[in-house]
C-alpha cells in the first residue's frame, strides 16, 4: 500500500565539504569569514525607511554598526569605495526627480583608511527616496571595465522606487564589467524588495542576505566578503541557490548535476555533501554532513548563546538526555527554521547553555499567525464532493492504494481510472473535523476524516477491518484541486501479545488540538487480545494518539487513556 514511499537515497559523486561546488574549507567555529581585499564599493541605504525604529532602534544605526564592523575586519590592503542614496532630498512626490539621482560618493575608491571610512558612515543621515539603479551604475563607473575581480555589497530596506529596473541595469553591470559580483543584504525587506534584491544577486554571481536584527545584519554583512563560504552556508531560505520550498524542476534548471528524480516521491537526495530531503516534490530540509554552519558563521562547536544572539529564544525546545534539540525562526515568513543539536543543553534562570553538534534548517517554523485564517468558500459540503488524490487510501503501513482520484459525491466514491476501470479503493462518510495551520502560513488547512475500504460499493464488505476510518490534512488555497499536506494519518497498532503480535487499532474519534490531531484508537478485536500488560491496560482500552506534523511528515505519541 503505498502513499509515501521512501526511497533509497540518490548518491552522487561529491568530495566536496559542503552543499555547493567550489565549496572552501570550513571557518573555525563561530568566526567571521576571510574578508577578501578585491576592489569594493559599499552602498548603504540612506532613503527615509531608514529612519523606522524596528532594528531595534533605528535601521539606519544598525547598518552603520555593521558597517563599522565590516570596516575593522577588512585587510589593511583592500581598495573600497563609500556610497549612499537618498540623504539629501526630501520624500514628497515634488521631490522625487531629484531625488532618483541622489547618489553620494562619500569616499572615493582608495585604499582603506578606517578612520576616514568610518567617519563618512556616522554622518549618514537619511531623508529621501531609493534609486538603486542609480546607485549601481555610479558605484560601477569606480571600478575597472575587465575581468579583474570586483565587487559591490549593497545594504538595502526597500524596493528601487525610481524607474529603471535594479535586475535589469545589474546584468548591464556584468557585461560592461566581467569581473563584478554585486552582493545584496536585505534589512528587514519581503516581496518585491526581497525579489529585486536577490535577482542582483543572481544576476551577477554574488549573494543575496536577508537579515531581521542589527546582529544579524552585522555577521551577514561580512558574509558578502567571502561568496563561497556564503554560498557555502545555510541562509534563513536555503543554501547557494537552492531554496526551500522549490522543487525539483526548479533546482535542477539551475543546477543540472542534481540528481533527476521523480515529483510525486518522497526522497532524500545526496548530493554534493548534503542530505535533500523532499515531500512530494518540495523540498523541505537541507542537512549538511558536515553538521552544518549558518550564514552568520554559527557552527558546529558554537555555543548555543550565540544562536540566541541571533535568532532570539528559541521556538521549540525537546529535551533528551543531557541534549536538547532546539528550534529557532529562520524567516518566520517562508515558515523556516534552524534546529539544532545542542550537547550538554542547560537552562539557568532563562538563559540557555551547551554547544552545537549539529544545524538542519528546515520548512519547520512554528505557527506563524496566532489568528489564522480559513480558506473561503470551504465548508463540509465541499469535503462531501471534494476529489481526492491517489494514494489517499493507504501508506506504508497499511490500507488500500488507490491509483486513481476518488471523487465523492455526498461523501462516497469509487476510484476509477479514465477507462473506468475500478482503481483500488473506494470513500465513505468523508466529512470536516476541523482546521489546523499546518504550514504557519496563516491560512489554516481541513482535517477531513474519511471511510477507506478496498473494493467497489456493490462488494463491499467483509469483517470489521475491511473498512476503516482515516484522517488527510488538505490545503485548500486552490479550492478545486486541494492538495494533501503530508500521508494519510492511519491507526496504529498495540503490543498486546508482545510487539510480534501487534494487534491492529481503528479511528474511534478524531478531534483538532490547537496544532494538533488528536485519534482516540482502539482495538479491532479485543476479545483476541487476553491480557494486555505490555499497555498495563484492558484490551478495551482507548489509546489516544497525538499527531503533529514536522519536517514534512506527521508523527505521533500515544498514550493509554482508558
């Protein structure tokens, strides 16, 4: 029976130390990376966002600090130029023809001076509009016109608010200047921003950065200084240019050395020194052999504090054995997170301690909205004439595999294939328990408990497990084709007569528990059970089961309630 199957992994030739080609030896734990002294153009943001006190504090005194930072950890030898836009207009609508050519060069290409350098940042004071274009076409006519290696990093909040597309006058750049890596951070940006930014990225062979705090602007703003190591690391998205959330198609179009594999399996994927794991063709989690280093240089052997730091307190703490498993918000928008393996976890009065072992960043941030929404228009008469997908019958431990939909009409259905012959299962009784943010998309999901039985209507049925209830989570944000969030959740079973004997369980009674789903369970036949004293209950007894779902599946802890 299968809805999930795991198959072996897909191997890939790989001597490389990490999740990226060219990938550099690791840094120390928790170091900076090496700065490179290549020709460089810094570009701050001076546009009048700047001025919003969310970093904490003012944006525009958390790029200053990470500029200062960048500046003390440069090579006496580096050449780098000093530009800002938007400080010498206003932000009124009269003030914008002007203000789409307000670029400053506060210093010239030279050799470092960090003095100088860092007194041209502190008077930085914002004011006016965004004209990154701009901005980048009079940071390049600095540079030389070859294939020499050049840079620009560019710290930005928002979006080009001028005319000239940034991606655009970015691929410009790279032809005129061969040698140019443009590297974008992202100051607490999303949408349009986020996607102008990262698309200069791109289109140049740098890296896009996102970053949320002033901490974290600092580290990823010396990110930019090594493009392999960053390449190399796991961002609050993905690594290099492969991101969470995307699938197959999309990473092999720009990587055509990742291993083909069908969509609609659930795998893990080798490649390069990485463990891909995919659910139903997106890619989920990201697990470096290696064990893992973050973007801001957290890595195996950092103090957990320093992930704190960071991230703030950590969403979700499982404690085991002297280890913790600590879950921290990547992007709380994309729904990432970090989780971490943290050896000789303690916790003193609120502050946490132990060291790292291990980073997975994975599509496992908790709930994002505390008032999520329902999809509109999806009621339990739409899960009465809903279509379900194939294999939604079974899993790997069980049930009917119906290879072909089910469309039910008031809640039952046979699965036919399109030259009407019977696919496999058959659906009953298919209703709405109740809602659950699966995702932390804030936009909650159905949990839709259904009647699963292996032949058609006209045969059915023998024997008390020839028919049983089962529980799907649906996404409904296209309300004609929803889409299955994870396997069918089945019954499970109990070691009534030791775990060789386990005898199966049926769905008595499904109910949603916050993030949760809950199944009261019990056995089929419990006349054939006698004593039960691996459970040390009744053979009649309910085992109420908790599912929750993480890393792309649902798992579950059962315990006997009667």
């Amino acid at each position: 029976m299968r809805l999930r199957r795991i198959l072996a992994l897909f191997t890939v030739a790989a001597i490389l130390a990490g999740c990226a080609a060219g990938r550099q030896a690791s840094a120390p734990p928790s170091q900076a990376p090496t700065p490179s002294a290549i020709p460089t153009v810094l570009i701050l943001d001076g546009s009048g966002s700047m001025t919003e006190a969310d970093a904490p504090g003012p944006r525009i005194d958390a790029a200053k600090a990470a500029a200062h930072g960048l500046i003390a950890a440069l090579p006496d030898t580096t050449t780098i130029a000093l530009q800002t836009y938007g400080t010498t207009t206003g932000s009124a609508p009269e003030d914008k023809p002007v203000g789409c050519r307000d670029v400053t060069t506060l210093l010239p290409l030279q050799r470092l001076d960090r003095a100088v350098m860092n007194t041209a940042i502190d008077g930085i004071a914002p004011s006016g509009y965004t004209p990154i274009s701009f901005a980048l076409r009079s940071a390049a006519d600095q540079l030389p016109t070859d294939k020499t290696p050049q840079a620009i990093v560019l710290v930005s909040d928002g979006e080009d608010t001028c005319d000239t597309p940034p991606c655009d006058t970015a691929a410009q750049l790279k032809k005129s200047h061969p040698g140019l890596t443009i590297s974008t951070v992202g100051f607490r940006v999303d949408g349009l921003a986020a996607d102008q930014l990262r698309c200069i990225a791109e289109t140049t062979g740098g890296v896009f950065i996102q970053a949320d705090n002033a901490d974290q602007l600092a580290a990823r703003l010396l990110a930019t200084q090594n493009i392999d190591e960053a390449n190399n690391s796991l961002s609050s998205t993905g690594i290099g240019n492969v991101e969470l959330g995307t699938t197959f198609a999309d990473i092999r179009a720009k990587n055509p050395d990742f291993p083909e594999v069908a969509p609609t399996e659930s795998v893990t994927v080798v490649w390069r020194d990485c463990d891909f794991m995919f659910a139903n063709g997106t890619l989920i989690s990201i697990a470096p052999h290696s064990g893992g280093r973050t973007i801001d240089g957290v890595t195996v052997g950092s103090p957990v504090s320093r992930a704190t730091d960071l991230y703030g307190a950590p969403a979700e703490i499982q404690i085991n054995d002297g280890s913790g498993t600590l879950t921290f918000t990547a992007d709380q928008e994309a729904a990432t997170a970090y989780k971490m393996t943290v050896e000789g976890y303690a916790d003193a009065a609120g502050t946490i301690s132990g060291t790292i072992k291990n980073i997975v960043l994975c599509k496992c941030a908790p709930r994002a909205s505390a008032n999520p929404t329902k999809p509109l228009g999806v009621t339990d008469d739409t899960i009465r004439s809903m279509t379900f997908p194939p294999g939604t019958c079974g899993n790997s431990t069980g049930g009917w595999n119906n290879t072909a939909p089910i469309t039910v009409r008031n809640g039952e259905g046979e699965a036919r294939t399109p030259s009407g012959e019977f696919g496999g299962a058959s659906i009953r009784d298919a209703r709405l328990v109740g809602w659950v943010d699966v995702s932390g998309d804030g936009t909650e999901d159905a949990v839709v408990s259904f009647v699963c039985f292996g032949s058609t209507f006209d045969m059915c049925c023998a024997g008390r497990s020839s028919m049983m209830e089962f529980v799907g989570v649906f996404d409904f944000s296209t309300p004609t084709s929803p889409r299955p969030v994870g396997d069918t959740i089945m019954p499970g079973s109990s070691p009534v007569r030791g775990e060789a004997y386990a005898e199966p369980r049926r769905i008595d009674q499904v109910r949603v528990d916050g993030p949760a789903i809950i199944t009261d369970e019990k056995l089929i036949y419990p006349e054939r059970g006698g004593s039960t004293a691996d459970l040390g209950s009744s053979p009649d007894a309910t085992v109420e089961v908790t599912h929750r779902f993480a890393d792309g599946r649902w798992t579950s802890t059962e315990r006997v309630v009667r």
